[in-house]
C-alpha cells in the first residue's frame, strides 16, 4: 500500500474506533453500573435495557416472572436468547441471574436472590451507650516524676494495657472517674502496692501496682499517681435503628465507637441504656451540633452489646420495644427498593419523646458489599432544621423509613453542610446481626 493510502487508511480506521467508542461508551457506563448481585422480595419490579452491541441474554431455565423482549417479541420462562430488555418481577423466593453480553460475547453477569425480608420494629429512642456498667478505661500511659525527681511509668511496668478497664482497686468497686483518686489515695496510705482488677477481654486479671507518691509542699498536700490516662465508660447518646422481635435483637448507630485516639473499643461488657434528651447544641456550617442526654447506667439498663461493628452496634433487648408510629413490625427494604425522593426520620429532641421528620434521599450507591454510607440524605423538616440545624451528634441510628418500609438509618454528618449526611442500609444491619448470630452458634457448638 502507497504510503499516502496508509496515512489515509490510519487515520479513517481511527475515525471509526473514535466513533464506535463514542457509541458503546454510554451503554459500556450503564453496563458497569449494574450491580453484580441484586436482592429481591417477591413482587418487586426491576427493568434492564441495552441497545446494540450489547444484548441481555436469559437462560431457558430461570425463576418465574423474568422476561425479556426484543421489540414486540417475548422471550418466555423456557425460552431461552439475547434481548434488548427484560423485566424482572420475581413471583417467589429463589435464585437467578442475567448476562450481559457484547458482540455475543459475556461481559457482565447480574445475579439475583429472591427472599422474604425480615419484619422488624422501628427504633427512634434515645439510647445512652456503656463500654462497661462501671469502671474506668485506660486511654494512655505518661510519665511520672517523684519529689526527687526521678521518671517513672509505673502502670506500664505493671503490665497494664491501653482498652483494659479497671474495676477495682484493692477490691474496692471503681464506678467512675471520680471514685479514682479516692480509692488510689486511701488504699496507698494503709500499702505501698496495689492490686487494680482489670478487664481484658474476656480475662479479669489483678495486677500489682506501685504509685509513686508526691508531696505538694505549698499546699501540704499528698497524691499518689499511677501514671495513667483514664476515660469514662460512657460513650455517649446514640439512637436505637431498629428492635427484631423473632430474635431479641436490635441494632443501632449505624457505625462502630471509637474510643480515646481513635483506637478500637472493647464492648464484652458493654450495655445499653435508656436516655432522656435534656438539651439540644445547634449545628451550624463548620460545628455540628449535639443531643445533650442523661442516663444513669444502672437502672436504666435495657441491653447488653454483643458486637461493635463498622454497620453498628449490635446486643440482645431486655425487654421488648415499643414504637407508637409502628406498633406492628414492618418490612426492612432490600438495597435494590431505596429509591431517591422523600422519606422520614425517627428520632428523640426532648426526653424520651419519638418524633418524625420529613427527609429526601438524594443520592443510592447500590452497594454489593457491607459498608457505612450507602445513601446521602437531606432535613427537609422545617422543625427539624429550626431546633438542631439538621443532622447532629445523637442522631447517629435514628431509623429511615420510605415507603412503610425501614430503608437505613442516619450515620455521619457532612461538617459543611449539617443539613445534609450519609445514611447506612437496613439490609446490611440485618445481614450483620444475622452473621453474629451465626458466628455466635458457631462459638457455642
């Protein structure tokens, strides 16, 4: 070939890929946007459709209630070939699948789980959180010097860990911060060493420790130091999502509490409480706002925590859960349900009162595997935004309902737009209590 004609043929052969990409590039997005599983009750209605190159292509043998066409010709269950569109309308619970093909050949396959979701009742109550009934958490370790001067770390050398929780001192009951310095003092003047309880996960230990005195001469005054940090074991007010009454299960927050410098909190010990909202802080643009709860951790205990997760805390209710907006259970909505549009949220502003408010889902990530933010959610309630500026701390689990069914629940709020945050799903809470269930049958076989 003249050299002319290949620079010729050259540049019309990428004159034709350039347009044939810019013809299959919208269709290769939305193939790409098609989950790879999809979760279905029976009676939802899902619709595919692909235009040249790309083909749906049905199997003979499938569920019921999968249909495709091609123009005004149906491909039937038992019938099987490529299509341009199906509908997918499941009558019973079972297993499928479809796959798009380009130029005949597979590229994407989409399959499908038909189940009957489980029927739950909604939460909205305010719940205050306990890492343990009673106790201090140690956050860190720091140094320690004595009148002569002298550099000491005498909880390290002790063997005691950052996350161990200290229950006592010579065996007398640690209950919070304050009882610290009391019982240090009052033990060290009768003994030069002490004996701290702490929990460990699962292990109580007791640990020999000695304090290091020191003498405040201006004001003629003893302490005794252990060289620790130490943290209540109340991790604040959060929202119960949602109350399973076939299994005593509930779920909350929507994400998982982190303690002192972000580091892991053990929650073997940990209960859940009922709380009272006394106050409200106002989020603004910049400075979310926050519930202001009370609780006294002992009489007002409800549930225990069994499992601190990156979806939410998970733990058995002691007593079964009232909602008078749903006093019967209601569906949880699979992922594939969420649609954007209006929707409302439960959740507690005074005392123990379960209001809702009118919300708007504005984005869906159709996620294929478990994570946290899974919808973006938007206060559209004019009483909502007057009292809290939109979403604040507190919030965190306060259920999402559309359309008579419990879609998510509030997670994290955008910082620059308190208005506005992230919900998780509702399927991936209850898939997560369903895992820790089994995992917990497992442990005890």
């Amino acid at each position: 070939m003249p050299p002319r004609y290949k620079k010729t043929f050259t540049w019309f052969f990428l004159l034709v890929l350039g347009l044939f990409i810019l013809l299959i590039l919208p269709q290769m997005i939305k193939v790409q946007l098609f989950p790879a599983s999809v979760r279905l009750v029976p009676g939802q209605k899902l619709h595919f459709s692909l235009k040249k190159p790309f083909s749906i292509y049905l199997t003979a043998d499938r569920p019921d209630g999968i249909i495709g066409t091609n123009g005004r010709t149906k491909i039937e269950k038992g019938q099987s070939g490529h299509c341009s569109e199906v509908m997918v309308s499941p009558e019973r619970e079972g297993n499928g699948y479809i796959e798009i093909r380009l130029l005949g050949l597979p590229v994407r396959r989409v399959n499908f789980e038909i189940v009957k979701m489980p029927e739950i009742i909604p939460g909205g109550h305010a719940i205050g959180v306990l890492v343990a009934p009673k106790g201090v958490i140690v956050s860190g370790h720091l140094p320690v010097r004595d009148d002569e001067g002298r550099e000491f770390y005498p909880a390290k050398e002790a063997g005691i860990r950052i996350g161990d929780l200290i229950i006592a001192i010579n065996g007398q009951t640690v209950r919070r911060l304050s009882d610290l310095d009391f019982l240090i003092k009052n033990a060290a003047e009768k003994n030069p060493t002490l004996v701290l309880t702490v929990v460990r996960g699962e292990k109580t230990l007791d640990l020999e420790i000695k304090p290091v005195k020191k003498v405040d001469g201006e004001h003629g005054t003893i302490n005794y130091v252990l060289g620790l940090y130490v943290e209540d074991p109340a991790a604040g007010v959060g929202t119960l999502t949602y109350y399973n009454p076939e299994t005593r299960q509930y779920g909350a927050l929507g994400h998982k509490i982190m303690g002192f410098g972000q580091r892991e909190v053990s929650l073997v010990n940990g209960k859940i409480v009922a709380a009272r909202i006394t106050g409200i802080t106002h989020g603004n643009r910049g400075e979310p706002g926050e519930k202001i709860g009370i609780f006294s951790g002992h009489s007002d205990i409800i549930g225990d925590i069994f499992a601190n997760t990156e979806i939410g805390i998970f733990g058995t209710l002691f007593t079964n859960l009232t909602n008078l907006y749903y006093p019967q259970p209601i569906p949880v909505s699979t992922i594939s349900e969420v649609k954007t549009g209006p929707a409302e949220m439960l959740t507690v502003l005074s005392g123990d009162e379960i209001r809702r408010f009118s919300i708007e889902i504005q984005k869906v990530y159709h996620q294929s595997n478990m994570r946290d933010k899974g919808m973006v959610i938007k206060v559209t309630d004019p009483e909502l935004l007057m009292q809290t500026g939109g979403i604040i701390q507190g919030m965190s689990g306060s259920p999402i309902i559309q359309n008579g069914k419990l879609v998510g629940a509030v997670t994290h709020v955008f910082v620059n737009d308190p208005t506005r945050g992230y919900g998780v799903f509702a399927e991936w809470m209850l898939q997560m209590e369903k895992n820790l269930r089994q995992q917990k049958l497992r442990n005890a076989s």
